[in-house]
C-alpha cells in the first residue's frame, strides 16, 4: 500500500526543480533559435570538473532550442607539447611567436587533442558535435599580423589577423542540429602562397570574428577572473554591464590578458551581436547562469544607443 506522506514529501522536494525550470522560461524564449558563439579557454580547459560542466552546459543549450558554437585555443596544452619536443615558447605582445616549427604543434594539439576531447565530451550527451578548423572549407582567412612594442613593428612569425570569415559549413552544420567545435587555424589569404601556409589565431579574436558573421545573438568568452573589473588592483568590483564606446574608452587602460578579450567583445557588438559576455570560466555552469538567470555573473558589453553612436 502507498503512503500518501511519502508521495507528499517527494513532491515537496521535487518543487524547487519546477520552480527553477518555470524561471528560466522567459530567457528560453526569448534565447530559442538563436546561435550563441563561445569561446572556450582558461581554467575550464585544463580543469577535468570544469571541462565536463561547459560540455554539458553547451549540450544543454542546444538540447534548450540555441544554436551553440564553440570556438577554441589551447595554450597550456600547446605549452606543455613544446616544451616535450624541445621547443621554447616565446611571447611578445601577449601572444605566441609561432615559428614554423610551433606552427606544426599548435595544429597538432589544437586539431588533434583539444577539439578531439571536447567533441568526445559532448558527443556524451548525443551525436551533436563536429570538430573542425578554420582551414576547412575556408572558413577563417588571415593575412600575417604584425606586433607592435615601443613604437616597433615585430615579427611574430606565423601569427594570422582575420581578414575574412566564410560561414556557409558552420551554417550547415547548424541547420542539421549539429555543434561546430572550431580550433582557432585560418588559411592563408595569399593565393600565391604556395605552401598553403596556415595561421595561428588568437581564440577570442576567432571567435569574435565568427559571432560577427554569423549574426550571432550573443559571443561569451570564458576567462579565469569574475569580469571586468572597474578598478583593477585597486578594486575587485566588477563591471556587469557596459556600453561598446564606454569599453572603448577603457581599452588602453586595461591588462595585456584582458584587450584580446575585451576588443573582441567590442568588435562583435560593433559588428551585429546583440550582447558580449565576458563570464568566469572557474564556475561551473557559468553559462547557463549567464543565460537563464537575471543576475549574471559577469560582464555585458551591449552596442551603443543611436544617439551615443552619432556624438
């Protein structure tokens, strides 16, 4: 025989999931449809935890009627495979001297080990993702990019600047219901390159470029601090909502980590993406929170009213 108090308590219990799920309906509607770009990097890339919760936020997402698309690098990973092979890494300017000799282990790790775990952790929850680069079907083309210190124009070696993104394979897999897992490798935009050199690309650059010609509803960047902060290291506050020519107007005062982050941010709001978020990647689920929920966790970038674009 059943016991109603039983039945009663377990209804009780369940209650807050309902709750929860009814919350997060006004942000499902207004989401559904749309394609989210994110860039995956930091602490939720080398952390096991942290890497299995972004695999099922994403899934979630796409389970929830978005269309995610994931871009990503893989420093650490590429770090560690030169430093097995003998190889130094050199930065300048906050990004990677990609030698010829580098060029070949970022493909190799970015292709061959990050994008191939991550596909492997989402395909957990369904035959949903599909790795793939920015070489193929030419969808990031990039001419060689030029640092700049003290006034110098320096030579990063195969370091690419994205002249021109070709949407039509990562449309495609979307509109079959799939996920486009893309490491961040442009082809050259030489036609006399022979060689059919390729380029490393900064990851939030990559995916900022994409969001943009996707006419993506939302770029999230995925970074190892809460957001940006209003003033850092005198603060830890942090900004949660800000204007593209407000985040103008701080480019030059921020760390060299956060530029790449924060002018891709700016470049996709620029550019035709609703919103631009820079989230804690160290939270799990930092997405979903992001997303379904009224607080956030990070920082909004959102395009300039008309008239702010007009001063």
């Amino acid at each position: 025989m059943t016991n109603p108090g039983a039945t009663s308590t377990r209804k009780h219990t369940a209650l807050p999931k309902a709750r929860t799920l009814i919350e997060a309906l006004p942000w499902l509607t207004r989401h559904h449809g749309k394609t989210v770009v994110i860039k995956f990097g930091g602490n939720a890339m080398v952390d096991e935890e942290l890497k299995s919760a972004f695999a099922q936020d994403v899934a979630f997402l796409r389970h929830a009627g978005l269309r995610p698309v994931v871009v990503h690098g893989g420093g650490p990973q590429i770090s560690a495979q030169l430093d097995r092979m003998g190889l130094a890494s050199e930065f300048k300017a906050g990004l990677r001297v990609t030698t010829p000799e580098a060029m070949d282990v970022v493909r190799m790790v970015l292709a061959g080990q990050v994008q191939r775990e991550l596909v492997g952790l989402l395909n957990r929850h369904g035959p949903l993702a599909v790795g793939m680069t920015g070489e193929d079907a030419h969808t990031m083309t990039a001419t060689k990019h030029y640092a700049e210190i003290d006034g110098e124009r320096v030579d990063l070696g195969r370091v690419g600047e994205i002249t021109h993104v070709d949407t039509g394979a990562v449309q495609a897999l979307l509109d079959d219901g799939r996920i486009p897992v893309i490491s961040s490798i442009a082809r050259s935009a030489d036609v006399a390159d022979a060689g059919g050199h390729v380029f490393n690309v900064n990851a939030d650059t990559a995916a900022a470029a994409l969001a943009a010609a996707l006419g993506a509803e939302t770029l999230m960047v995925l970074t190892d601090v809460e957001g940006l902060y209003e003033d850092w290291p005198r603060s830890d506050e942090v900004i949660s909502r800000l204007t593209a020519s407000e985040l103008e107007r701080l480019l030059p005062e921020l760390t060299s980590g956060m530029v790449p982050k924060m002018e891709g941010c700016l470049h996709a709001v620029r550019n035709g993406v609703t919103t631009a978020r820079v989230i804690d990647g160290r939270v799990q689920h930092s997405i979903l929170l992001e997303i379904f929920t009224d607080e956030g966790i990070g920082t909004m970038v959102v395009p300039d009213e008309p008239q702010e674009r007009e001063a």
